[in-house]
C-alpha cells in the first residue's frame, strides 16, 4: 500500500473508531441494519459518467462474513466509465469503508487516461442524501477535480 493509502486507512480507522477487518478477516459490522441495507443491487454514479442520467449497478454480496463489493457505470457513446471492485470493511449507520481499487476514465479528465485509485475509502450519507459518497473525493489523476463517486439505495 502507498504511503497515501496507508494514511486513509489509518483516518478511516480513526473515523470509524476501530480495525479495518475483524480478526479473522471477516467484515466488521457495527450495525447489522446498515449491514441489510448495504448487501443486494444498488445503483452506482460519478457525475463525469452520463451526467446522471443513468446509473451503473454495483453488487455487495456476503462470502462468509466478508462483504465484496463490485461494479461499473460506463457511458453510451463515449466509453467514459468508472469501475470499483474491493472489500467493505467495516460497515456502520450511515457509512461503510472500503478497501479495493476504483478506475475512472473520463475522455475530458487525465487527458483521457484511466486514472487509478487503490486503498481505503470511506462511503458516508450526509444529510437525507439517498447514497453513501465516497472520501476522498479529490481527484488524484488530475487536481483540483472533485469526483462524486456515490452508491445509491
């Protein structure tokens, strides 16, 4: 893990207030309500991709205790697409950390390159939202841009 991702994974730690993985390497699950809420189909944006005019899918499933997440949104016309694929962590009321990689490829952002993030993020709804967002959500591939990775429910 990169120095950077080792300090977003000891702030979601910190902001969730224990280990990124229980002992055994099961999923920690502080909240078995939002644990019910995360599992199943959800729809899956960043505004880069369609503009929000059509959502991806991402898919939580349980393998033995472990939550795995994984999914895309990829653009008619343009092939703009964002992918995610990992591991949920921790799951808590009102958010989730996440532990894998998330590819964005945007034809206008990163002079049209993928730009690929791997580590630890936090998922958090905020406000009556109707999604969990993803932090950071500063683009690392082409700064100042902001990316609203977000997971809907």
């Amino acid at each position: 893990m990169s120095p950077r991702g080792l300090g977003w994974a000891l702030a979601a730690a910190c902001l969730f207030g224990g280990d990124l993985f229980a002992g055994d390497g099961r999923t920690v699950v502080k909240d078995e309500a939002a644990k019910a809420r995360l599992l199943g189909v959800h729809g899956f944006t960043c505004q880069w991709v369609q503009w929000g005019r059509e959502k991806g899918r991402v898919e939580i499933t349980d393998d033995q205790g472990l939550l795995r997440l994984r999914g895309e949104q990829v653009a008619k016309g343009t092939g703009d697409f964002v992918r995610i694929e990992g591991t949920v962590t921790e799951v808590r009321a009102g958010a989730f950390t996440f532990r894998g990689r998330i590819v964005l490829q945007v034809t206008h952002l990163n002079g049209g390159k993928p730009c690929e993030r791997e580590g630890d993020f936090a998922f958090q709804v905020r406000g009556g939202r109707k999604f969990w967002r993803m932090h950071p959500m500063e683009n690392p591939c082409d700064p100042p841009v902001v990316d609203y990775v977000d997971v809907h429910f």
